[in-house]
C-alpha cells in the first residue's frame, strides 16, 4: 500500500489520540472498577466518533463553520468525566481536551475558535496550577497548556498540510494543462496570421504564372521564381511557429505587403512616421499589416490602399485602408487574434467601413503598460471580454469594433 500524505496525516492523529487516552483508560478503569468501564463506555465513542468526523471533513476540503451538535458533544466529552470519576481517576483524562483542541480548530471559524481556545487554555492553566506541587505550580501550569496548544496545533496543522497539498498539486495541473492550451492558441493564431498571407501569396503567384506563361514566359519563369521563394519562406515560418521564435518587423512587413498588393494590381501608398516603439509593439503592428493585407487582397475589390502609422499621446497608430470592400465577410480568426496581441500590449483594434472601403485601425502604447487614450485624449473603457467578437476579415466585414479585450467607449 503506497503511503500518501493523507493516510499519513490520519495515521499521526490516531497515533496522537490513542496515545493520550489508551494509557488514562487503563488506569482508570483499573482505578475506578465498574464506574469508570461505565463512564468511558459512553464517553469514547461520544468523544472519538464526532473527532474523527472532523477530521475526515477537513481531509475532504470542507470550510469551517459554526458550532455543532458534534463540538457540544466531543466538549462535553473530554471535560466531563474528570468530576465525574471516583478516587481523583478523572485527573488523567486532562490529556483529552488537547484532542478537542484539534477538533476546534479544524471545525470552526477563526472568531469562535478563539472563544473556546480562550477559556481552554484558563481551564488547563487553572487545572495544573492547583496539582502542581508547590514552588513549581507556574512549570506544572505552563506544561500543561504547552501540552494542550502542541497537540491540539500539531492536529490541525498536519491536517491542513494535507489540504493545501492537494490543493497544490490541483493548481500545478491546472497550471500545466492552461500552458498548453495557451502554446495551442499561440501556434493556432501564429499559423492563421503567418501563412494566411503566404499561401495567398503563393495562389496569387502560381494564378499569374499561368496566365503568363504562353504569353510572356520570362515574366512567368519570374513569377514562379517569387512563388518558390514564398513557399520556402512559408516554411520557414512554419518551422519557428514550432520553435516558438517568430521575430516580425513593422518595416519589412511593410515592404512585403507593398509586393503582395502590387503583384495583385493594387496601388499601395504608404507613410510611415518615424517614432520609437518597442519590440513587442513593433511586432503587434507588423502582424496587423499582415492581416489586413492578407484580406484586402483575398476579400475585397480594391484599386488602392493604404498604411500608415502616426504618433500621438504617448501611443502609436497604425492605420490601414483600402477603396472597395466587399458585403459581410466571413467570421475567422484574424481579428480574434490582433485583439489577443493587442491586449496583451495594452492597446486596441478597431475594424470598421470607411466609405465603399474598410479600415482597420490598431493603436498601441509606444512602450508597454502605459495607460490607453484615444486621440481626443478621452480614456479607453474597459467593457468585458465579450463586448466585442473578432472578425477574421478585418479588411472586407462590415463595421466593427474591438479594444483588446473590450470594446472602444467614450
């Protein structure tokens, strides 16, 4: 039988009550003749039945209450054969209420432990002084209640060592199946955001490819030169999505989306304003170009679109926008996803039509944890998790609006 910590803590508190009862019992009992075997008939189980109760209550987890029939009964137990017992037999059952202790603190609340612990301890102080022989009636005194804290602590406190150690390893559990779960997210998002745009890319290319090669097959042969460029970078990607290593800027995610959006007849125009950010911003902003170009040339008809980032307030704003946006885009992941990094950088997103086009907004402090304002200096209002659902196709749904994890308030 493998030994585990709870059998250990119930084999040291049977140790514990046996030892402080079976020695008094016998003596008393031998003492005391009919008497005593009558008294402790009834007091034994009175006392032990409802302190292993206890016990096994505060195993299981359960939260200390009031008073209850079983502390009347176990108290009533452990004091009242001490008078009770003929020839002064009833002295050696003073080992007892240290038991009860353990019961009192595993059982009631901090407030109403007190208010028995309190008049224990004047009751066992008193109790010794009055044996105590005399010039040591203060030792006698101070062992006795020394006696009744360690016994009755040592109770609860293995007691509790048991709880809380199951409580721990409980949370390292959880602690380790919410990793992975987050790891799962990470390389699920990484995945959408990253080769999202590669894989359109590559369609785009291979499309244009075939189109050129009866007609111009050098532009084609260069085309398909692009596309096997793209599908090792792809890899690439996919490969330190598997590492955990994915280092993005917001200048070369510019510079490849300008290609992207060329290649796909789409005139790009681009004003990037040159303000200091930090890497985990700088990579949030880049994802979001990501995104949004992904889907401007994947959901939407247009002729013309735009990037750019502005500073203001201590934030940095990235804007993207294009001319033609097509009807009700379906749901995805995209903006789910900015909305996660957003969030975690303290700053928002915000996707919505701009005319016959779409924008796609992020704004981010320009060093982390700085507090979120809008650009008319009014503050960012926290909602909840759900006050905004993501839309994949930032750059072609209808409007919609998201802060991190809340939505824009004024």
């Amino acid at each position: 039988m493998r030994m585990t910590p709870q059998r250990l803590a119930v084999g040291l508190v049977v140790l514990l009550s046996a030892g402080f009862t079976i020695s008094p019992v016998i003596v008393m009992v031998r003492s005391g003749g009919l008497a005593a075997v009558t008294v402790f008939s009834v007091v034994l189980p009175a006392f032990f039945v409802p302190h292993f109760r206890h016990v096994r209550a505060a195993l299981r987890g359960a939260e200390p209450g009031g008073v209850t029939l079983g502390i009347v009964v176990q108290t009533i137990a452990a004091y009242a054969p001490i008078p009770l017992l003929p020839n002064g037999t009833g002295n050696w059952w003073w080992g007892t209420p240290s038991i009860l202790l353990g019961s009192v603190l595993l059982r009631l609340r901090p407030p109403l432990a007190l208010g028995f612990l309190v008049p224990m301890t004047v009751i066992h102080f008193a109790a010794a002084w009055s044996a105590g022989m005399p010039g040591s009636k203060f030792l006698y005194a101070f062992q006795g209640v020394t006696t009744l804290f360690i016994t009755g602590f040592v109770i609860y406190g293995v007691t509790r060592l048991v709880v809380v150690s199951r409580e721990l390893a409980q949370a390292r559990t959880e602690l380790a199946e919410a990793a992975v779960l987050r790891e799962r997210l990470r390389i699920s998002r990484d995945l959408h955001d990253g080769l999202g745009s590669s894989l359109t890319a590559v369609a785009l290319k291979g499309d244009l490819a075939r189109r050129l090669v009866r007609r111009d097959p050098a532009a084609a042969e260069a085309e398909l030169a692009e596309l096997v460029g793209v599908a090792r970078e792809a890899a690439q990607d996919v490969r330190q999505v598997a590492r955990g290593y994915r280092e993005m800027s917001l200048t070369g995610e510019v510079h490849r989306a300008v290609a992207l959006l060329e290649a796909s007849g789409v005139s790009c125009r681009t004003d990037l304003a040159d303000v200091e950010v930090s890497r985990e911003a700088d990579e949030a902003l880049a994802w979001a170009v990501r995104e949004a170009v992904t889907n401007v040339v994947r959901h939407s008809q247009a002729t013309t679109c735009s990037i750019s980032t502005s500073a203001h307030g201590g934030a940095v704003r990235l804007e993207v926008v294009n001319d033609r946006a097509r009807g009700r885009a379906a749901d995805g992941g995209g903006l789910t996803g900015l909305r996660e990094r957003a969030s975690g950088l303290g700053g928002s997103v915000v996707a919505e039509r701009a005319g016959d086009g779409f924008r796609l907004v992020m704004e981010l402090p320009a060093v982390p944890g700085t507090p979120r304002r809008r650009a008319d200096g009014s503050r960012w209002v926290r909602r909840g998790p759900d006050a905004a659902a993501g839309d994949g196709d930032a750059a072609a749904g209808d409007p919609e609006t998201t802060t991190g994890d809340a939505a824009v308030t004024t």
